[in-house]
C-alpha cells in the first residue's frame, strides 16, 4: 500500500491560502489527500434543516470540483473522529497529517485524541494557524500577561502587525498576512481516477435549507464607508462575512489585507475576532462562567415565559423582536441588533446570558464560540468591557437613531402598529431600575 498524507479540513472550507494545506502540499514527501468528517458528536445536536450543514456541503461540493479538476478528490466521511481515524488508518497507509487549529475546548479534546491515536501509530501530525492572524502568546502586554481589554488589545496588534514586513508582489505586506500559493505545489496532491463517494445531506440525515447564503465577494465601496453605515439595520451597510470567517470558505488574512487599505473601523471589527478568540485561549473558564467571576453570583430572573417572548420576537419592543425573527428566519442578524436584543435579554428581563448565547448558537450562521460569548459577556456586563454593569440600552433610544423610519421594523414584523402587536412585557424605566439594583446586590459584597 502506497504511502500518503493526510490534510484534514475543519473550519477551513478552501484550498487557496490554506496554511495547514500549503505546508501539506510543500513539505510531505508522500502525495497529499484531502479529508473532511462530518462529525456525529457536532451533528447529533442539530436540527434536521440547520442550515450550516448545507453551507458545508455546498463548500465541500466546490472543493470536491476543484480538486478533481486537479487529478484528486476529497475523501469525505461521517462519524466521531476518533472513530473514523481508526478507519482511515486501516484504510490507507498514512505517514502524516496536517491540519489548521482550532482552540475551542471541544476541539482541542477531539484533536488531543486523534494525536493520541496517531503517536502510537507513529504518524505524525502538524497542525498550524490560519483562522486568525495571532494567537494568544502573539499579543501580549510588556509584562507578558494577556490583554483584557480590547483598545490596548487592538493597538498592540497593529504595532505588531507592522513588526514583520517582507515584500510580496513590490509591495510591503505583512509577514503575518503573506498569502499561502499552495497552486505551486498542486502536483503534490494523491492522484485519484475514481471519484470518491460524496454523501448527500439525505444521507447524513439532514434537509437542503432554503435560507440564502451571504456572497463570499464585497463590494470595495461597502468596506470604504462601513464606519457611516453599519449601525443601520434597514440598509446593506455590513459585509454579512462572519460564515465565511466561521468555516474558513475566506481567508481572513486576505480580508485584513484589503481592510487596511479601505476602512479603520472594519479593520477593528476583524481585530475582535482575534480578541476575543484570545481570550477564549487564555482564559478557557468563559465557556460555561462568567469572565469577571463575581457575576456568576447574579441571581437571574430566568423566567421561562419572558425567555420564550423573547425567542419568538414578541416582547413588544419592536427593535428586539424584529432582530429575534431576523436571526430566526435567516440565521442572521445586524450586528448592532444582537447587542440590543442581548442587553434586553440580560438586563431587562435578567435572563442568564447563558441562555442567549446558546438560542444565538442554535441559529446564527456565523456562530463561533469565542465571539459569540464574548459577545454576550460585553452585553450582560460579566466580560471584558472595563465599565460593564451599568450599560443599560434603551431600545427605544436606539430604534429612534438606528431605525427612526422604522424600515427595519416594518420588514421583520407586518402586525407592527395594529392590535395584534403585544404590548411591552416589561416597562423600560423599572426594568433599568431593577436590573441596576440586582448588579449592585452582588458586587457590593
């Protein structure tokens, strides 16, 4: 049996500027094949038509097509990893395994596994970054000790951004940003003349979803005046990229690359994917607590009636329930919405974030773990923000200069302004009142 390598595909749905595929193809001395794992520990908690699975399998299809086009294939396969690498090794004679790394604590479980799995066969296994672009010892205080706040966070990145330049194509670009032309070393790739099998989401026990993907390309002029119109929910003013970032389908050094020659302010948006991936790094206990741990003494509302309105978009706060039935019904929602509608939840009707993140999970296209909650720990005051607990939206306020004609309103919910919109299931003024007096209880002690 002839001897191969392995290049794994996780959140990195693409073969130009791979970093774990391009060092697969440049340094292993035996042909390269191409691996993804539709993993049953992941999939068993999904719904029959989430849509994520048909994002995965749409991107697997086009790299299937791509790499045939080069004379391979994708090998696709269904299991828990640990599971189906015990078939793979059976199958093939694998010497080595390359793959990009992923520092959500599941992830690191699964792939702590595999390279048990592997020593023991003697296969090595390398893995390498490419979903962003510094990892948690990259960017780090003058003492050595991880940032905690985003602003100084952001300002050393830059600086540290700039701390490498080498010229690429006669123009200075980063060192951290430099693209990986894995084309070069296309011949290294296993021959395959037999397509490999190809399940369909039938076969893995799911449905086509019929919500609309974001485009993958953005137009130039969007990102030019991104700082004038992403707050405005009724207007295309975001680049709606977060599940192309989130399964790797874009390179997000390549994003960089043309957000720091277009817009500052989206430039920072990329930068807290970064942030708070690192501090998901550093501090792994904000998974399940609170970062700051005395709020973890909160004691939430948690009523189950007022969780469901809010589910469902039916508070009776137009701004909340339109991003509620946005995200339901396109597994999107405007960046400025979700920190109303997590603000509401958390400080109005003083519901666990908790509880949020995991409804935000179960639907958002784009979610990842480490923004996602930190996310939610910037709204419920419990995270990073160095002034948290006071920060109380008003969502009236905010609809009054987000959305003053009510266009967004009107889109998400048509019985707006008639008798059957409820009324408001908690007044604005008591629950600040309340939610300020139940923060100060425990963190006066």
């Amino acid at each position: 049996m002839n001897k191969i390598s392995i290049f794994w595909h996780r959140r990195d749905l693409r073969i130009e500027d791979n970093a774990g595929l391009y060092h697969a193809l440049k340094q292993s001395p035996f042909p390269v094949l191409s691996l993804f794992i539709f993993d049953t520990n992941i999939l068993d908690n999904l719904e029959r038509k989430d849509a994520r699975l048909s994002f995965i399998h749409d991107n697997l299809l086009f790299i299937k097509k791509q790499l045939q086009s080069l004379g391979t294939d994708i090998l696709i396969k269904k299991g828990k990893p640990i599971d189906v690498w015990n078939e793979i090794i059976e199958q093939f004679n694998v010497q080595e395994v390359y793959t990009n790394r992923d520092y959500e604590s599941y992830a690191i479980q699964r792939d702590d596994k595999v390279n048990s799995l592997l020593i023991n066969k003697n296969i090595l296994f390398k893995t390498y970054k490419d979903h962003i672009i510094f990892e948690k010892d990259e960017v780090l205080k003058n003492d050595g000790t991880p940032y905690t706040v985003f602003t100084p966070f952001s300002k050393k990145w830059k600086l540290k951004l700039e701390e490498k330049q080498s010229l690429y194509k006669g123009t200075n670009i980063s060192y951290y940003l430099k693209p990986y032309p894995n084309y070069f070393y296309q011949n290294n790739y296993l021959k395959v003349e037999k397509s490999l099998p190809f399940p369909s989401l039938n076969d893995l026990g799911f449905e086509e979803s019929d919500i609309p993907f974001p485009k993958k390309e953005v137009k130039q002029g969007l990102i030019k005046t991104y700082d004038k119109t992403r707050n405005f929910p009724a207007i295309e003013g975001t680049s709606k990229l977060g599940v192309h970032f989130r399964f790797g389908t874009r390179s997000i050094r390549q994003a960089v690359l043309k957000a720091q020659n277009l817009n500052e302010t989206y430039l920072n948006e990329l930068i807290w994917r970064d942030f708070y991936s690192n501090i998901l790094q550093h501090f792994p206990h904000v998974e399940h607590n609170a970062f700051r741990s005395q709020y973890d003494a909160i004691p939430w509302r948690n009523d189950e009636n007022d969780f469901e309105a809010w589910c469902l978009g039916k508070t009776g706060y137009p701004i909340v329930d339109a991003g509620m039935r946005e995200l339901k019904a396109t597994g999107y929602m405007h960046n400025r919405v979700r920190m109303i509608c997590a603000s509401f939840l958390t400080k109005h009707l003083l519901i666990d974030w908790r509880w949020g993140e995991a409804h935000f999970a179960k639907y958002l296209l784009d979610y990842d773990l480490a923004s996602n909650n930190g996310g939610w720990q910037w709204a419920a005051g419990c995270g990073t923000d160095a002034a948290p607990y006071f920060r109380i939206f008003n969502p009236y306020s905010q609809q009054q200069k987000f959305d003053n004609q009510f266009q967004y309103i009107k889109k998400w919910i048509p019985e707006w302004n008639t008798e059957a919109y409820p009324e408001a299931i908690v007044e604005h003024s008591f629950a600040r009142k309340r939610c300020l007096e139940t923060y100060q209880s425990i963190l006066k002690k």
